[in-house]
C-alpha cells in the first residue's frame, strides 16, 4: 500500500532525515509544487529538530485537558506530521495560506485522527480564534513582526516558534544595547521568553540566508487598554532613542499636559534606549494619570 505520510502513529522514532527529504521532494514532484520565497516557503528537513519540536510542545501542553495546538504555515506537513505524532490527545490545527499543499496536508490527515486543517491567513486567523492552548510552527519569516504583534495582542497563552535569530536576538535584548526597542520592550512586558536552540541554515530546503532559533513565549501578562498605552509611548519614546527621557516624553505627549510633568528623579535624565520595561510601566502611568487629571 502507498505510504501516505512519511511518519503514522504507531511508528517508532526516530526517522532519518534522507527519509524524510525524500518524501518532501516526492510530494513536490507529485503535485508539482515550486516552493515559492515570497510566501517564505523554507521546508525544516531534520527529523531531530522536528522531534525536538514536537517533544517541547508536548511538554508544554502536558496536563491540559483536549488541548488545542495552532500549527502556522503547515507547509508540505513535515512538521505537522511529527506533532500530530507526539501529541495524541491534543487537536492540531494545522493553517497554510497556500492551497497547493492541501492534497499533500489532506494526506497527512487522514494519517492522524488528531490534525485539523485550515487553508487561510494565520495573520488574520489568529486574531479571531478562541481556546488555544499553544501556537507553534516554523513560521514564515516574511510576517514575523506582525505575527509576533498578532500573538502579543490575542489571549494565546504559550507560543513554541521558529523564526529568524536576529529577530529572537532583539527580543530578549536588555536596556542599553544596540537591538534593544519597542519589539524587546512589548514582547517582555507580555512574555517570560526563552531562547530554547540556534538552528543552522543549513537544515532548512532551500536554505535561507539568516540563522534561525527556537523560542518559548510564556504569557505572563494580558494585553489590555493599560498595555496599548505603554505599547504607543514606546513607540513613540524611541523614535528619540538618544534623547533624554524628559525631553523625549515631552514631545511624546499632548502639548497641553507638558507643564504638569514634574520632572524630578533619575528616570527623567536616563536616555531613552536605557529605559527598563519597569521605567516605561511608571511612565504609561505617569501618561495616565496626567490625562486623567486634565
Ligand atoms: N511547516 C513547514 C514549512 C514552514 S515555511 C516546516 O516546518 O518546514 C512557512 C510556511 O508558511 C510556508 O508553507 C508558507 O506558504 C506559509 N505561509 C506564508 N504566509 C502565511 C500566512 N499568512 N498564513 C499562513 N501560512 C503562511
């Protein structure tokens, strides 16, 4: 009998990974696939990374009742096959914007009994879905801001990405140095993130031109109205980086409220690209009050 997908539920790991590029490379041929770069369409072709995946995100759901796992940019299902593998009694939802994979991801369901998929945008599905427990997925990497923007303002409680290390680079970056910025700021003042492995070009079809990483996003804050506020006067903050905070603040606010700041304290005289997520806490709340008061 023609095997289906590369992996099925009751084999044993591991895979080889000749295995499995020889499947992917099938399947293209089959259906006639050209990958396409402007879709961000790189293929992770190593079961160990996979499996590593697909493990963490186990670990993570582990002890949720019928979990839900959101799968973005499924691809040809390579890595939705290895999740819909070890995560039994979680549903994945696998969603791919292009539909020239679904036969190649309507396969791999009918493998599994646990894989769901969805042909659309995550971008705009994201925003709108209800009840996940865990995003994850080899994202593509021409959205990544605004999928990290999406995830920041949905309820999603735990996300498991691979995306382009600079970018894991800048959100982790700490007060004062070069990458540190409104992506750092909103994503920490979210997140407890972790920077999990590096993962080479090389293990990717075809290979991008970036290094890539593996990160967890652990919610520890909602984003609300109060967040919002914080999120645009960073925004606005560091588009005076160099500048002193007072002076930066000032031109941040409404004119009107300028002379009611009571400059006083170090936080006033700190340059802008030093300012902790604590000092731009104090300073959204020294914004609304000001604008509550006047
Ligand atoms: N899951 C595969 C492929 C990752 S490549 C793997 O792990 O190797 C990224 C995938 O995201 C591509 O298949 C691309 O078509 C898809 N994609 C690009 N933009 C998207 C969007 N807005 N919504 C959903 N999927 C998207």
């Amino acid at each position: 009998m023609k095997e289906l997908a590369i992996l099925s539920p009751g084999k044993d790991l591991p895979y080889t990974r000749r295995e499995l590029l020889k499947w992917m490379k099938s399947k293209l041929k089959e259906y006639n696939i050209r990958l396409r770069k402007k879709l961000s369409q790189i293929m992770l072709v190593d079961p160990k990374i996979l499996t590593f995946i697909a493990k963490k995100s186990y670990e993570l759901i582990s002890g949720k009742e019928s979990p839900i796992v959101i799968e973005i940019g499924a691809g040809i299902g390579n890595l939705t096959q290895f999740l819909g593998h070890e995560n039994i009694d979680a549903l994945i939802i696998a969603i791919e914007i292009d539909h020239r994979f679904t036969p190649i991801l309507q396969e791999v369901k009918k493998t599994f009994n646990n894989i769901e998929i969805i042909i659309g945008d995550a971008l705009s599905l994201l925003t709108s879905m209800r009840g996940i427990d865990l995003v994850t997925g080899n994202i593509p990497y021409h959205i990544t801001s605004h999928l990290l923007l999406a995830l920041a303002q949905s309820s999603i409680p735990l996300a498991l990405l691979t995306l382009q290390k600079d970018v894991a680079e800048r959100i982790i970056s700490k007060p004062g140095t070069k990458n540190y910025g409104k992506l750092s700021i909103l994503m920490q003042m979210l997140f407890d993130v972790e920077v999990l492995r590096v993962i080479p070009s090389s293990l990717f079809i075809p290979s991008p031109q970036v290094s890539s990483a593996i990160i967890i996003l652990r919610r520890k804050n909602p984003y609300n109205q109060y967040v919002r506020i914080a999120e645009e006067l960073t925004k606005c903050l560091f588009s005076y980086k160099r500048k002193l905070v007072y002076k930066a603040f000032a031109y941040c606010i409404d004119r009107k409220l300028n002379d009611k700041v009571k400059v006083e304290g170090d936080l006033w005289r700190k340059r802008v690209s030093h300012l902790t997520i604590e000092d731009i806490v104090k300073l959204a709340d020294i914004y609304v009050e000001l604008k509550k008061r006047n």
